[in-house]
C-alpha cells in the first residue's frame, strides 16, 4: 500500500510502522508522521469535502493552515472534529472520520450543489427564503441547517485533564525556524531568559525539509544540535507542539501546549493540553511565511498541493505526492522543488513558469514552459491532467500532482492583535507587519526576508536588540556558514488568471471562488470587511490564512486600486483554533468554582442536613427526621419547634467585619444612612447601608464591642462587595479617619439560637449573666463559655422574632460548640433548623433580604423611612436620596399579603393585579418578592413591593401568574405577621 | 486591558486579582448642590484616551489605587495607592 | 432591483452578470433635513423608517467607516423581549413584532430565526426571578414559559445535570426569541433606506457639530460642511465622543464586550441557552459555528478587543453548561464597544440642545432593539414626541431619579 513512500528520505522512523484507521480502513504510516504524510504515504488524495458544494478535497498543506483536510479524531468523550490531518501526529491506533458528506466521502450527495452553483453564488439567502414568511423556520432554514457545519460534536464529557499556568522571561521566541534557533541561541547563551515554543513536533521548521547545508551539517542536523544545546540551557524553556494563539495587552501572550493530544491513550496524571500564559519583556515573532495558492480553475482538486508543502511531504516525510507532476510557479522556489523531486526520483512532467525569465539556472529533466499559468486541471477526486495556457493556446499535460507555488505572505497574525493594520508593501508585493510594536519584534520569513542566511542572520540580531532593549549585553556570535541554499526569492503576485472556466477558489474550505469576489464587488461590498462578511471568505476554520490575500489581490483589481487601499481585514485571535478544554483549565464540572464551607458543615451533616448551593457557599436547608417525606413536613417541624421551644441555625456566612480605630464610629456613621455615633458600648444596632445613588445597597447589624471596635455583619451575598465598598470608603473617600478593616467571616463560628428557650440553652454553657436584665435585646459582648475554658462573641438579635441570640466562637471550635448546646437543650427540646425555616421565620416577622433590597428600592419603601437620619451632614447615598422620583407617589413598597381562601396559595415572582382589573402591564401592581407556608399563620404568606402599598393594607388583589395558569384572590396586609408588637423579643 | 497591573504594593499582578469600579472622581463635600451630585454619580467624561480609574487590588494587598490608562491603547501609564499622593483635581 | 427566487434564477442563467449595487455611493448633498450621524444598525433603521414610516427622505446617514461597521457587525445575534421593567418591556416587544415583519418589509433576507431563547435557572430565587420576569412578558402578551428540569433536559440532553457544581433546576423560555444574521440587517435597512432616497454616505467622520443661536445647524465632515434642519446621532460605542463636539457630558461608559465564535459543527444547539451560574450564553448559526458570549471585561475601552482572562472565564462558564464542549475548538475572539448606560436602559431623546436628537446607552441590548429603535427615534425626530413604547427612555431621568435598572445594579455601568 505504501507505495507513495520513498525509501531513504526524512525524518520518519522506518522501524517503527504505525497502524490507523481513515473512514474504518486500516492504513500504517510511520513514526514521525502526521496523519496528512500517512495518508498520502497510502496513496489517500481524498480526504474531505468543502462546507458549500461539497467538492473532493485533499491535502493542500503541510501546516496549521489547511483548510481541506479537516477529519475527526476519536470517539465517545475524545472526539476531536475539525482536526486537521497536517497537525496531527500519528500514533498507534489513532481512528480518522472524513467529515460533511453523506453518505459515503467517495459519494456524497451533496455535491449536487455544486451543479446549482449558479444559484448559489455570494449571499444568494439574502435574496430569497422570504416567502411565505412561516416557511423560513419550518422548511428553508432546517435545510440550511441540515447542511450546516463540518464534523459532528460529541455529546459526551470529556474524560482528560487540562491545566494552566504562567510563564515570565526575558525574551519570547515564537516559532523554532531558522530565524527563532538562531534567536533563541543568541539569548541563551547570553543568560537571558528565553521562552521558545514551537507548534510542530519537531524543533526546525522549515530546515526539517531544508536541503542546504549549516556550518557544514544538513539543516535538519543543525537545527537538531542548535535544539540540543538549547535544552540543555537552564535558563532556556523549549516547548514544543505549542501555539501562541494571542497577543494580549502587557506583552502576554497566550499559548496553548498539546502535552498528550499525539499519544493513544493519555496518562491521567498529566493534562492532554496546557494553557499557558507568558508574560515576556520581549518577544520576537519568527513564524515565518505562509505560500500563497494560485487562483485557477480547480485548484482545489485532490492532487493540488502547495509547492512548499510538497516539498516538506517529501524531505520531511519521505513521501512523494504522485507518480507524474507538475509545478505551477511564480518564483524560483518552484525550482528547488523540481530539483528535490528529481533527486527523489518523481517524475517533473513540467514546470509552468508565469515569468518569462526564472532567477536560477534549471538543469533538471522537466519540460519549462515560460510566460505560461496553469489554467484548469482535469479530474474531479484526483487530478488526472492540467490545462496549460500559454499565448493564446491551451495544452493538456497528464499528471497526478500539481504543486503550486505563488510566492509567501508573511506570518504577521500575533503582530496585530493588538490593533495594528498590516501594510502593504509594493516592494516585498506582501502585507508586512505594523511598525514600532511594543515589545514585539519581527524576524526572518514573518518579515519577509528570504534566504536562510539572512533569515539567521536576523534572528541574532533580533535578539541582541531586545536583549540589550532589557539592558542585558549579548556575546559577539558568528553567522553561521550557509551552503546550497536557494531559497532566496522574489515575486510578483499573480492575482488573477487568463483561461480559467471552472471555479477558481480563493477560500477554500468555503467555497469562496473567483466569482464571488467580482459579484460582491459588482454589489456595493467592495470594502474588504463587507467583501469578506457577504462572501464568507476568509471566516473558516483557518481564518484565511490561505485566502486573505488573494481576496485582497482579487478586490484591488476588482476595483482598479492597489492592494494598500484595499487593506486588510482584522487579524484577530485566537491564531489556530483553541480548545474549549484548554482555555477552562482543570474548573470544569463540580471544580467550576471553589466551594465555601461554613466551619459547622461538617456538624450539620452529621446531623443529617440537606445542603443547598448558596453562592459558593453549601448552606443547610433543612434537616429532615426519619419519617418525614417531605421538605415541607420537616421545614414546618422546624419551624413549630423554633416557636415552641429553640432552634439552632448555622448563620455562619453571614459577612462579618472587624472595625477598629478612633473613627470607627464616625464610620459607620457615613456608611450606613441611619445613626451609629452614639451606638453604646455593648449593644448591637439593625444598619442600612445605601449606594451613592439612594438606593439600598446591604443591611446588618452592628455591635459596638468597645469603645473603638465594632463588629459588622452583612449579608451572605454581600458580604465580599461590602468588604471592597468599605475599603474604597477608608483608603480613597475618607482617608483621614482612624479605622481599620478586618474581614473575619472565616475566623468565626457563628450560630443562632433561637426560641423561647433559648435562654436557658445558651446560659447552661456561657458564664455570664444572660438574664433579659443583664443582657436585654440588642445587647452585644464578649462572653466566656464553659467556664473559661473558651471566649466568643453574643448577640442578642432576632431574624425569627423569637427571643433569640447569635453566638460566634473561634471557627475551629464551632462544631464542639453546636453539639454542646444541642447536648444542653436536649431537655429543652432544641433542634437544628435550615435556611428554609429561617425563610419562614422571617417572612412572618416581615424582615427583608436581598429579594426585597433588590437594588431598585429606597429606605422608605420598605418601611424604613425613618431609619434615615435627617440629622447627618453626610453619608453615603444622603444626596441622590433626596431626587424626585425617589420620593415619587406610587413607588413600590412592602406590604404582607394572604390568600382570602387559606386553601388557596401562589407564588414568589407572582404579579399583584387590583380586584377586576385586566391582565395587562398598565395594570401591573408589583409582585412578590418572597413566600412561605406560615404554620403560624395557617396559609401561604407572603412579601410584596406593591404601589403606593403602604397604604393599601386591608385591598382585596389578584396574585397572578400567567406562567402557571394561576389567578388567586389575595388581600394586602400588614408586612409583620407575627408578634406584631415584638413582644417575644423582650421575654 | 493590561494583562498585568503594576500594583505599588505587590509588582505586577494578573489583572484577575483586582476588581474595577471606575472614574476616579472626588466626591463631592457634603454641602454641594445636587447638580455636583449628578454629575459626580452619573455624569462621565468616558474619554477615548488616559483616563483615571479606581482599581481595588482585591485578591492581593487590598488597597484602592489609582490606576492612569490609556482607553484606547490599553497602556498604563501610573498606578499608584489612592491614599498616597495627591488626588485628582475636584471637578468643578 | 426586487430580489426573489426568480430574480436568482433568472441572474443565475445570465451569469450573475447584471446585478447592480445594494445602495448608491452619493456624495453629500448642501443640506438636508435630518442627518443621521452613525451608518450602523441604528442609524440605518431610523434612516429606513423615517423614509418608509414618515415620509421624510430628504435624509443623510454618515458613516466614517463602512456601512455596519460597528456593533452591528460585531454582536451575537440574539433576538429576544424577555424584559422585566414596564418601561422596557413593550418597546422590545414592539421589536420583536418589526422583526417579525422585518424581511418581508424590507425585502432582504436576514434570516430572522425564531427558535427560542432559554435562559437557565439554577437556585429557588433565580427561579423565582424568573417567575417574576415571565409574568412581566406574559401581562404584556409576550410569550413566556417556565419550564422544570426534566423539560430542559429533554430540550438539550448534553447539559450537566449531573455533575453541576450549581445543577440547573429549569428554565424561562421565550420561543419567539432566536437570532438573526446581523450584517444582513445593515444592509437590508441601507439598500431599503437608499431605494427611497436616503444618501448613506460612508467614510465620513464627522468631526464638529455647527450651532448657531443655541441650535445645531449642521455638521462639519472628513468631506466638509453639511447643513441639517435636525440632527440625530445613533453612534452607541462612540456616544461620549460625538455629543462631546456639542459640548455634551452623558451618563454613558464605553465598555468592551467579547463574542466568540467556534470551528463549524453539525447543529446539535437549535436556539439561545445562557447560563445561569456563570456569565455564558450560547447559540449555533447556520453555519454551524457556536456563537457565545460572556460579561464585560470590565474597564473602559474604545480598543476592540479584550483581555485573555474574560476569555478564560466565558470557556469556563460555558465548558461548566455543555461538557462535551471541551474538545469543541474556539475560531475566533473579537471584541465591540458597548455604550454602557448608568442604569442599564437605552436613552432615545431630544438633548438640551435644540435640533440635537440622540439615540445612545444600549448597553449589550442595542442589536435586539434595531428596528424598534430605528422606528422609534424616526418618531420622534418627525413627530417632536416620543414613541410611546420609548417614552420611559428620557435622558433625564437620572438627574430626576427615574431609572431603569433592570439589574438592580446602581450607577454602575461594568455591572449592568
């Protein structure tokens, strides 16, 4: 089978024989392929079908801008669609699929296109599927859509690892060419701290198929030593099969390394890809050229194959493109490739010259025809012929490959991803980098410069450049001494082509041809970014790397202006395609964001709670008893057990705050909007803090410790943001006060205890007098417990309007605490309640959260008027307060709401319509904010910001919600339904 | 924007560590009128250019820094502790 | 020239030879009634309406670039009116009626595709803001349903409803939601615009507002002076700088928004799903490509484009919704500049200034409102009074303390 392969050529190990599958069949290649050379090694031309008419296609490139030869990779959790053949290493049991084609690659019908292509040209759906109307969605858009897309996604999770991590250096070479070794070596050995990376798996580049001779050794030997002597240099990292796929502000950029994506079956130890991101002082882009396709008439024929490409497929490889060929050429480097052709043994059928003169003297075997382009090709899944213009004459010649070679675009793709055009340069004929870029440079074939001599003559000089750019002096080094090398060339684009018939592409993988770049033009999209939106060009998989500028070529004559005006379309990232995998890292699945625990997690898991995802936090619900079946049976348990004798609730998360400092008071004086100065030592005061617009921003309670310490809670949601405000307002607002900021969530257990026996509960394990006179509501100290034997912090404060204390202890001693007190209320019937329960308790003493301060409420709409001190100079939001529409009539505010039949319930998110009134917007009253089954009460209970509500208690409304077909007659209230007169607080 | 935020505190930082809040305006006195209020709440001069704006080094030292960056170049050009120095003039 | 299947095959048989421009090239005539400053979206649709809807034609719009070459060309394509607010919610329904309509209007194709937006839901009160949301849209009749768990997996079984670290519980869906092809929307409004006798005149920076008397009566030009009876600027991205040369400060930010766009895969996402535990939404154009977002980058910025961390935490939000996305490859990054308002709504008002209108603050909502926006701001620029779906969204309403703030955020605009 592997009769395309040529015996004592490249760098493959003939030993080591790799077997694989293409569309099931086994096929082997050899260590050190890419899936691409093993294929043609197996005489496989093709290999894909484009996006639009479906045509065969094989293998253009050697590189990461193929465009045709996309297969997919694996299966199951490991399939990899879109992968493209000439960047994927083989290895032993690798499985290949062909993509878009039903139903087999070598008969697909989609091809049927291809004979409607007169219809289908340029943006044809602009111009139709628009009537009738209903159809787009039901008929014309399915079929679309059922043609759309190369391969086929997994549904499955991926069972690999991925991981990311920061790299810093000196100076960042980004392509092991000639130009980046040579770069890289000159750094090294001057001590700098040298970043190369490479995106093949072989250090060279270009010298892997480079026949010239380096200091006396064959260029792939010398780049093999140059490699050696690099790694061996600690200060040098060389990483290979990794891609800089972005250049990002600060001189970072972004790389991606495959560590295990040429490997069977990846160690679970190790990521089968690594994100990198490299912060260097200097950067160097050696990433050399991309060859330009020649646009004739089936150029995008199996068979078809860039000059340079061959070449490497050849040297590299050791496999030879076909029996008879051809070269199609515009510059003297299609001489180098007869030349190695010939030395191969591959039969030169002809070399078609557009130049009436070529720079090299041709002594080979191959028939020159001059001033001649190749115009067309015959055959449709392999090329069997080309079609040669020359004059006025068109001659057939049989061949079986056909390398093209149309000159070199440099590879300036990371140079502007920072916002710099590239420009057009008439004397390279090629779009060159933008100058003076900060911190990056360009070398060798990226900046056109041809000749492997001068290419490495570049790159030391680069190099000495940024060193001595980061004030680090470089030892003299010596030009290596370059032989044979005829590399060296110059071109003439050859935009467009005389003779050609059939379609001429100019984006390959969609089918963007010769014609569409004149009927956009013809249209009104001549403007290169309208031109490249309405034909698609350029916006596969391989961001035209192949096709921009021939595009532009095409445009400028089009228009009868110079590529300079045309310009460019944005070079934007990522450069090759980046993996969802790679850019997640190892946050994927349950590592998506870290978990918080509260220090007393572990205690009400013992305790058999059922947790609920809070934020970060894991919070318990509730905590149901052996014969409950539901979370509704045990939260109202609870909840009765909270009423009638105490509960214990981890309130851990809540945000606590440490202030301290002589201004600690004048403080939180301007942070809240109500009145702190005065606030005694050992007591604790409900806060309402606002944003600078009005608004409710966070509220809490605040006890005065000592004379200068406080301690804040917030809310759980809260209480980072509140952190960051208070600081903003110590450091920048108010600088000259004395106070300073401890965050001390994390430092404390803290739990309430809550009921009318709470007090009983809690004295049997603190030392100090508890009793309503000694520590009435709303005081606040540092306690000691178990005789001494530990410290905390009471509060006595209520969420649940029961007489209620929260207690915080050092967090490493929370769960012996809570055992404690459930061990001292053991008698007293004490249990553990959830967050459910709190939600219940506090619905029915009218206390808000944050589904009340929704961010778009003042103090006074929920009843907090008062609160707001009319006496302050200043606090934060006291000015935007005072606007009109703060104060307007018919502002939301809070009421209660019941339902007439306590049969009847409904639910938060539920809208308040007035009795009778229509279901319409215009007659939308509010809604509820938040609702419960009340025990206490008998029915569901609720919270609603309704208008002008405060005034309204006592209505008779419709709680509505159209999305659950439901309609309940309801009655506004008072907001505090239970204890209305706090009388439980005070016992 | 800068990949890396030159924190006075902590060197250069990956621009994860900090959380952004804005203009870095004066607030204005407690006795001024409610136009300074709006225009100090709401009123933005969003400059295509340097530009002044609050930092909060958040997972790092914690201080609040003035940060002087280019909006359309990304470059930072200063960045220093809010506290530290003077302040930006009031707007008037 | 009518387009229609006939008028392809017909083209087609001829070798698509006689197709003529989708819209004239003019130059700038002395004066015109109303100029319209910004060839985008925007700009476009009021040009569109205001010829169409209100007979004035006599109209301008300059573009300093080329015709959608700002946001329009540069977003994700989502359709939708899930809004919460009464003073939001109809004008975005009365979007979604003018796309609805839109191609058959103006005889463009711009594959209007309503194939739902869903938006997840994945803790009791983000369901029960979303109760509160879907009521809002169904009081005003637009569709909205809540579905459970079970129902979004039988939609979209690839998911994580097993491994969540924050397990979706449902979902709001609103199925007239989708997408639409957004350069398509450009042009269709510039060719229907042109064909009755806007000049849409690009590369034509605007560089001075004239007044004179306290009124503007024209604009200076890259390509000189212009005169104008009104003046309309709908430049969202470039707001701040453009009313700056009428000596306007507005409550606006321009902040960068990064969109994505993956390799072509066979369609297995039919609408819009976002993520509720992570800034992430998602789509799949016709083409195949996964088209997604995420949030803000966070700072000011007039640079389009953004910063490697945001595009690190949008993979990880959306590798967190859709596992198997994980060998799935991203294309291309590219950002936009979002004119990002103080409390999240869209300003379509008349200035201080007297014949200086100004349609602005978008936020990462302006392509959605495109037809209403346009239809809107032509109103009020021919009829001197706001349309009554837009009346909420006066420039003064913040000094006045009449804010529409969907999110509940406050004054600040890298939050909404």
């Amino acid at each position: 089978m592997s009769s395309y392969r040529l015996p004592n050529l490249g760098l493959v190990s003939r030993d080591t024989p790799v077997s694989f599958t293409f569309d099931g069949k086994p096929m082997q290649g050899l260590q050190g392929d890419t899936l691409a050379s093993a294929l043609l090694a197996n005489g496989r031309m093709l290999v894909g079908r484009s996006f639009k008419y479906h045509r065969p296609r094989g293998i253009l490139t050697a590189g990461a801008a193929e465009p045709n030869a996309l297969v997919t990779i694996g299966h199951g959790g490991r399939t990899e669609p879109n992968t493209r053949a000439t960047m994927q290493e083989l290895y032993e049991g690798l499985e290949a699929q062909s993509q878009n084609r039903w139903p087999s690659l070598d008969f697909d019908l989609g091809a049927l296109n291809g004979i409607l292509s007169p219809f289908l040209g340029a943006g044809f759906y602009y111009k139709t599927f628009m009537w009738p109307a209903p159809l787009w969605e039901k008929l014309y858009e399915p079929i679309i859509r059922k043609a759309a897309g190369l391969g086929k996604a997994s549904y499955e999770a991926d069972p690999d690892a991925y991981e990311k991590s920061w790299a810093h250096c000196d100076l960042l070479v980004i392509g092991a060419g000639p130009t980046g070794l040579a770069a890289a070596l000159t750094a090294g050995r001057a001590g700098a701290r040298v970043i190369l990376l490479d995106e093949g798996s072989l250090p060279g580049g270009s010298l892997l198929f480079e026949t010239a001779m380096i200091d006396g050794k064959a260029a792939a030997q010398f780049a093999r030593d140059t490699s050696d002597e690099l790694r061996s240099m600690p200060n040098v990292r060389f990483m290979m099969r990794t891609t800089a796929f972005g250049w990002y502000d600060g001189n970072v950029f972004g790389a991606v390394e495959r560590v295990q994506k040429h490997v069977r079956e990846p160690v679970p130890s190790l990521p089968v890809e690594r994100l990198w991101r490299i912060a260097t002082k200097k950067a160097l882009l050696a990433s050399g050229a991309e060859e330009r396709p020649l646009v004739f008439g089936g150029n995008d024929r199996p068979g078809v194959m860039m000059a340079s490409a061959m070449r490497a497929y050849l040297n590299r490889y050791g496999v030879a493109p076909g029996r008879a060929t051809a070269i199609f050429t515009t510059n003297d480097s299609g001489y180098t490739l007869a030349r190695d052709l010939e030395a191969a043994g591959v039969d030169v059928a002809a070399i078609v010259d557009s130049r009436p003169a070529a720079g090299v003297d041709y002594r080979g075997k191959a028939r020159l025809i001059r001033e001649a382009v190749v115009c067309g090709v015959t055959g449709r899944k392999a090329i069997s012929a080309i079609e040669v213009h020359r004059g006025d004459r068109t001659e057939s010649i049989a061949v079986d490959a056909l390398a093209m070679a149309g000159g070199f675009d440099p590879i300036i793709h990371l140079a502007c991803h920072r916002g710099g055009r590239p420009v057009w340069s008439a004397e390279k004929t090629a779009f060159l980098a933008p100058g003076s870029l900060n911190g990056l440079e360009v070398a060798g074939g990226a900046a056109a410069t041809s000749g492997l001599a001068a290419c490495l003559g570049e790159g030391i000089a680069q190099a000495q450049a940024a060193l001595e750019g980061v004030g680090l002096r470089c030892p003299p080094m010596d030009l290596p001494k370059v032989e044979g090398d005829d590399a060296a060339y110059s071109s003439n684009p050859l935009w467009s082509i005389p003779g050609v018939k059939d379609k001429a592409f100019i984006d390959f993988q969609n089918d963007v041809h010769l014609k569409d770049i004149g009927l956009a033009v013809r249209e009104g999209y001549g403007h290169v970014e309208l031109a490249k939106r309405y034909t698609t060009t350029g916006m596969a998989t391989d961001q035209g790397k192949l096709s921009n500028v021939n595009a532009i070529g095409l445009i400028a004559k089009a228009r009868g202006v110079s590529p300079a005006e045309v310009g460019t379309t944005t070079f934007r990232p990522f450069y090759t395609p980046v993996s969802f995998g790679a850019l997640t890292g190892a946050h994927a699945g349950h590592h998506f964001q870290p978990v918080r625990k509260s220090p007393l997690h572990d205690w009400a898991k013992k305790h058999g709670a059922v947790f609920v995802e809070t934020g970060l936090w894991y919070r318990s619900a509730w905590f149901p008893k052996s014969g409950e079946r539901s979370w509704r049976e045990s939260v109202e348990r609870e909840v009765l057990n909270v009423r009638k004798n105490a509960g214990l609730c981890d309130v851990s998360m809540l945000g606590k705050i440490e202030l301290s400092g002589s201004d600690a008071a004048e403080f939180l004086n301007r942070v809240y909007c109500n009145a702190f100065l005065k606030l005694p030592v050992g007591k604790a005061r409900y806060g309402l803090m606002l944003r600078e617009d009005g608004f409710i921003y966070d509220d809490g309670t605040t006890s005065r410790l000592a004379e200068n310490r406080f301690f804040m809670t917030t809310t759980t949601a809260y209480a980072a943001g509140v952190m960051n405000h208070l600081e903003f307002c110590a450091q920048v607002l108010w600088p000259e006060l004395d106070v300073r900021l401890a965050s001390v969530t994390d430092q404390w257990a803290q739990m309430a205890v809550a009921g009318p026996k709470a007090r009983m509960i809690l004295q049997k394990i603190v030392d100090d007098d508890i009793s309503d006179a000694a520590f009435p509501f709303l005081a606040a100290k540092e306690v000691s417990l178990f005789g001494g034997a530990l410290h905390g912090c009471l509060f006595r404060i209520s969420f649940s309007g029961e007489l209620a204390y929260e207690i915080a202890v050092p967090a490493g001693y929370g769960e012996s605490v809570a055992d404690a007190l459930l061990d001292a209320g053991k008698d007293h019937g004490i249990m553990p309640y959830g967050v459910e329960t709190l939600s219940v308790l506090r619905i029915e003493k009218g206390h808000v959260t944050h589904n009340e301060i929704n961010g778009t409420v003042v103090p006074a709409d929920l009843g907090f008027g008062k609160m707001v001190s009319a006496t302050k100079l200043d606090f934060i939001g006291k000015a935007m307060l005072q606007r009109e529409g703060l104060a307007a009539s018919g502002r939301p505010q809070l009421v209660g709401v019941v339902p007439i039949d306590p049969k009847h319930s409904f639910r938060s998110g539920s809208h308040i319509l007035a009795k009778g009134a229509e279901a319409t917007l215009e007659n939308d009253e509010g809604y509820v904010t938040s609702s419960a089954y009340s025990p206490h009460v008998g029915s569901t209970i609720a919270l609603a910001l309704v208008h002008n509500g405060q005034s309204r208690h006592g209505e008779e409304v419709l709680v509505w919600s159209g999305l659950h077909g439901e309609s309940t007659p309801a009655r506004l209230c008072h907001p505090v339904f239970f204890d209305p007169q706090n009388e439980r607080l005070h016992v | 924007m800068a990949s890396l935020v030159p924190c006075p505190n902590c060197g250069r930082r990956p621009k994860e560590e900090f959380t952004i809040k804005g203009a870095a305006l004066s607030r204005p006195g407690a006795d001024a009128d409610s136009e300074n209020w709006f225009d100090y709440v709401y009123l933005r001069d969003n400059p295509r250019g340097a530009y002044e704006e609050y930092w909060h080094h958040t997972s790092g030292c914690r201080r609040w820094l003035v940060v002087m960056r280019d909006t359309l170049t990304h470059e930072v050009a200063a960045c220093r502790d809010a506290t530290d120095g003077s302040r930006s003039e009031r707007r008037k | 020239m009518r387009y229609s299947a006939l008028s392809i095959l017909l083209n087609g048989l001829r070798g698509n030879r006689n197709w003529t421009p989708a819209w004239r090239q003019p130059d700038p005539k002395p004066h015109y009634d109303v100029i319209i400053v910004g060839g985008g979206g925007h700009g476009l649709a009021t040009a569109y309406y205001l010829a169409k809807e209100f007979g004035v034609t006599n109209v301008a719009v300059l573009e300093k670039n080329y015709v959608g070459s700002g946001n329009v060309g540069r977003n994700t394509t989502i359709i939708r009116s899930n809004y919460l607010l009464p003073g939001n919610n109809p004008f975005y329904e009365l979007s979604m009626q003018l796309w609805e309509g839109l191609e058959q209007d103006f005889n463009f194709n711009a594959m209007v595709s309503q194939r739902g937006v869903l938006n997840l839901y994945h803790s009791d009160a983000q369901r029960d803001a979303y109760t509160r949301r879907g009521n809002a849209m169904r009081l005003h009749g637009v569709d909205a349903e809540l579905l459970d768990r079970a129902a979004v997996r039988r939609m979209l079984p690839f998911l994580d409803f097993d491994n969540a670290r924050f397990p979706i519980q449902g979902g709001l869906l609103q199925r007239r939601g989708g997408t639409v092809r957004h350069d398509a929307v450009a042009w269709g409004y510039a060719r229907g615009a042109d064909s009755r006798g806007v000049d849409i005149i690009q590369n034509c920076e605007v560089t001075g507002i004239r007044r004179e008397d306290g009124r503007v009566t024209g604009v200076e030009t890259s390509r000189g002076f212009i005169g104008c009876g009104k003046l309309a600027l709908a430049a969202a991205g470039n707001s701040s700088k453009v009313a700056e040369l009428a000596g306007l400060r507005l409550p606006i930010e321009s902040h960068v928004l990064q969109a994505f766009v993956s390799e072509g895969l066979k369609p297995f996402i039919d609408g819009v799903v976002t993520f509720g535990a992570g800034h992430f939404y998602v789509s799949q154009s016709d083409k195949g490509g996964l088209v997604f977002g995420g949030d803000l980058d966070g700072y000011n910025s007039y640079a389009q484009r953004g910063n490697l961390a945001t595009v690190e935490h949008v993979a990880e939000a959306g590798k967190a919704m859709i596992p198997a996305l994980s060998r799935v490859r991203v294309l291309r990054s590219w950002g936009g500049i979002m004119d990002m308002s103080m409390d999240g709504s869209p300003i379509i008002d008349r200035t201080p200034i007297d014949n200086l209108y100004l349609n602005a603050g978008w936020c990462y909502g302006g392509f959605k409102a495109t037809p209403a926006s346009g239809f809107c701001f032509a109103h009020l620029l021919a009829r001197g009074a706001p349309q009554k779906t837009a009346a909420a969204f006066r420039l003064d309403r913040f000094e006045r303390g009449y804010l529409l703030d969907e999110k509940g955020q406050g004054a600040q605009p890298n939050l909404h």
